[in-house]
C-alpha cells in the first residue's frame, strides 16, 4: 500500500487531498500545526476508509518544522510515495502595507519549505524509480499579484524546472494552480469574498480529482477548471501593464488560493 504525506491536511484543498487519497487506499501522513485537528482528522480517515495514518505536528514558517517533515520524507525504511506541499496562507494587504516579518513569513512556506521538502522527498523517489509530487501554486502566479503571486510563481517556475531535470527518474512533478476555492483561505488571512462572482468558485473535491488525473497523465502544471484554462489562455495576450492595472485593483484582498 502506498503512502501520501500532505501538508496543510486539515482544511481545504489538503483536507480534500486527504480524504480522496484515503479512499483510493493511501496511506497518510498528515501535516499541520494543529495536532487535535490532526488527530481528529486522521481518526476519521482510518475510521472511514481503514487506511492507516499517522499525524506530524509541524509549522512550515519555522526551521524545526520544516526539519521535522524532511526527515519523515527521507525515511527509506518507511517511504513517501506521494507527496502534496499544500501549505500556505496570504497576507492582507498591499505591498509595502504588509509587515516584513510576515511576508518572510510567506516566502518560507511557500518556497523555501516547498524547496526542501520537494529536495527530500524526489531524492527518495529517484532512488526507487517512482514516485510523484503535487505543489500547491494558484492561477495569481500568471498576474502581477505582489508577494503572494510572486511566491506562487516561484513554485510553478521550480515544479517545471524540476521536472524536465527528473525526466526519465520515475518521478512526476505537478504545480497545481487552482483560482477561488471555498476553504479557510480567505478567512484566516481576514480577506473579503463578497465581491467575488459565484461562477469563480471551485469545488475542492472536483479539483482534487481534476489535478491527480492531470499527475496520472504527467503533465507538469495543471489548471483543472475550464474556467480558469480560458481566463488563463486570455491572460496569455493581455499586455502586462494591462494585467498590473487589474490586479491593483483587486489587490491581495481577493487572491485565490
């Protein structure tokens, strides 16, 4: 039986990873900071489905954490066959309006932690010939989106990167860059939704199953959403000034996830 390990588990798209990987027989490793909700959370799953899981308490924002998760992914004796770098969060706020601590903050979930965990689960996986990882971007890594899309950017650029070097390994690298998600996304960061159409607004469940169809297939990048291919494929021939303009005035308030 193979082993996933996801972080950001416990809500959203990581939560939605969790409980389809569960029921396709996965084992997991479930990552968080929270470690009732991830006992909570893994009970369930193991309940449900009689898979089994394990919980890791780790915060990605803190050097410890990151080590921790590192160490669990380079476990040869105990592999990870599959691994979800979920975890993330934005900051509210413009560019310069944002404290300095926390777009730090920022930048080591989502690429320094992405980085080494990445690093440390492919070099496991090469070793095996197999093996696969999903990270985690948003549709704002293709529009001047300040720190928040410039990190996403960074993780679509890198997951692309790593994967033409890996080619021929075995190992499948994904970004997946989902729009509006109904998750704890927004709220946390204590951004506004109200003004976001309803017809932007994806099912976690649908994109999941949308995104490991695009992993089976070996594509390197997934969009999984018509709505958002079209939005994307304009974008593609929208002028970049242009696009800097539209994204001023949506700002960081209403970033995707």
């Amino acid at each position: 039986m193979t082993t996933a390990l996801i972080t950001g588990s416990t809500a959203g798209i990581g939560a939605a990873f969790a409980r389809r990987l569960a029921s396709d027989g996965h084992n997991l490793v479930l990552v968080a900071r929270d470690t009732k909700r991830l006992v909570e959370q893994a009970t369930e799953l193991h309940d449900r489905h009689g898979i089994e899981a394990k919980v890791l308490t780790a915060d990605l924002a803190e050097d410890d954490g990151i080590e921790a998760v590192t160490t669990r992914l380079s476990d040869r004796k105990n592999p990870v066959d599959l691994l979800i770098n979920n975890a993330g969060f934005g900051n509210k706020g413009r560019y310069l309006d944002v404290p300095m601590a926390d777009e730090l903050k920022m930048l080591k979930v989502h690429c320094e932690a992405v980085l080494r965990l990445t690093s440390a689960a492919t070099e496991s996986m090469r070793a095996r010939g197999r093996g696969g990882v999903v990270n985690v971007a948003s549709v704002a890594a293709f529009v001047p989106r300040g720190t928040y899309g410039a990190s996403k950017a960074w993780v679509v650029q890198f997951t692309q990167g790593a994967a033409k070097d890996l080619a021929g390994s075995g190992v499948r690298l994904m970004a997946l860059c989902p729009g509006f998600v109904r998750t704890e996304f927004h709220q946390r960061a204590g951004m506004g939704t109200d003004n976001i159409p309803k017809w932007m607004w994806l099912d976690a469940d649908k994109l999941v199953t949308a995104a490991l169809a695009d992993l089976a297939r070996g594509k390197s990048l997934s969009i999984p959403d018509p709505r958002y291919k079209a939005l994307m494929g304009i974008v593609k021939v929208t002028p970049r000034a242009l696009l800097g303009g539209i994204s001023s005035k949506t700002g960081r308030k209403y970033g995707p996830q």
